[in-house]
C-alpha cells in the first residue's frame, strides 16, 4: 500500500498510526496537497491527503473509509472500531466528533494564513465549535474509567482524539488551555509517549 500525505495532518498520522499498529507493511509518500498537487490528482481528484493506494491500484480518498477497509484484514476480534452495538455506534461518534473538530481546527488555520481580510464572523464560529466538541469530548472520557475510550485496547476513537489535539495545539498554539480536558490531556501524553506515536509524527509545515 502507499499512504500519501504529512504526518502534520491529524488524518494521515491517524491511518498512518494504524496501519503500523495493524502491521500492514506501505510505502508513504510525504506530498502536499499544496506543493505537490499534480502527483496527488493522478490518483485522486480531489487532491486531498490522505490517499490511500492498495495493493490491488484502488485508491481510498477519505480516512474514515480507510480504516474500515484496515479493519476488515484484521484478524478475528482485532478490529480497532468495535464490532458489537452499542459500542460500535459510540466509538464512530467518538471518532467522528474528533476528525470533525479537526476539519474546524484546519479551516480556522487556513482562514488565518492563506486570507489577507480574515473574517472574525468565521474565527470566532470556529473557535466555539472546537471549544464547545472538546468539552463534550472531556466530558465523556472523564465518565470512562477504562484505559482507552472502549475497554484495555487502543482503538481507532483514542487515535483520532490524541491526533486531533497534537494539530490544534501545534496549529493554534494558545488556543487551548488543556488544563481545562485533563481527561484528554492525559490520554494525549500517554500515547504521544508510544513508540508508535513518536515514529509516525511530524512537526506541522505550514502550506507554501
């Protein structure tokens, strides 16, 4: 397989993360969707990261999509999204909560640096979103006494989180106090502190 985008995107370091840990061996190709815009619309045409190229030449063009793909090579019992209601539903909303406030967290960054009038009206609406999404977020980790959100194994929910929040405090530096989500913060040093963590990482690179 090959895997294209930065690790500084909290969607490509999520799958990225998961394919190390289902260890499913790819290639990763580093492209920007700004810089290398050319070679990312030859496999996918709406030139966005991550791009995921199998084994077979399908591409998967949205990451929600690839780890539902991941999951269904793991092994029986393996699968990082629960298999069983309810808790299946509650881990996608987990993870959909997470990769939503993430899409805000990029829209806000980009509103800021890539516009010359940035809109106030925009920031500001961003800016409620990730506080209001973090706050039910922290409030439903807090509930858990589990090691990870949905019992002793790291699943998909638990990566979206921590990769979420490593780009909205690189992207944002002073945005959040994460002294106000220590039931996120907590999870967010613990699992930053894995060997997998640290090897699929990348300081943020601002687009050209």
């Amino acid at each position: 397989m090959i895997l294209i985008g930065q690790y500084d995107s909290p969607f490509v370091r999520r799958v990225g993360i998961a394919l190390r840990l289902y260890g499913i061996p790819f290639r990763h190709e580093t492209w920007s969707a700004f810089g290398d815009a050319d070679k990312i619309r030859a496999y996918n045409p709406l030139t966005r990261v991550p791009t995921l190229v199998l084994d077979d030449g399908e591409v998967l063009i949205d990451s929600h999509m690839m780890l539902d793909y991941l999951d269904h090579l793991a092994p029986a019992g393996a699968a990082m999204f629960p298999q069983a209601e309810p808790a299946r539903h509650q881990a996608l909303k987990i993870a959909t909560l997470a990769t939503g406030v993430g899409e805000k967290a990029v829209s806000l960054f980009y509103e800021k640096r890539l516009h010359t009038h940035v809109s106030e009206v925009w920031v500001e609406r961003c800016r409620t979103q990730i506080a209001s999404v973090l706050a039910v977020l922290e409030a439903e980790r807090a509930k858990r006494g589990s090691a990870y959100w949905f019992g002793d194994h790291i699943g998909h929910a638990d990566i979206a989180v921590v990769c979420v929040l490593r780009f909205i405090n690189d992207a944002h530096q002073g945005l959040l106090d994460m002294a106000e989500f220590p039931a996120l913060a907590a999870d967010a040093a613990r699992l930053e502190a894995t060997a997998v963590f640290k090897e699929i990482s990348q300081e943020l690179i601002p687009p050209a």
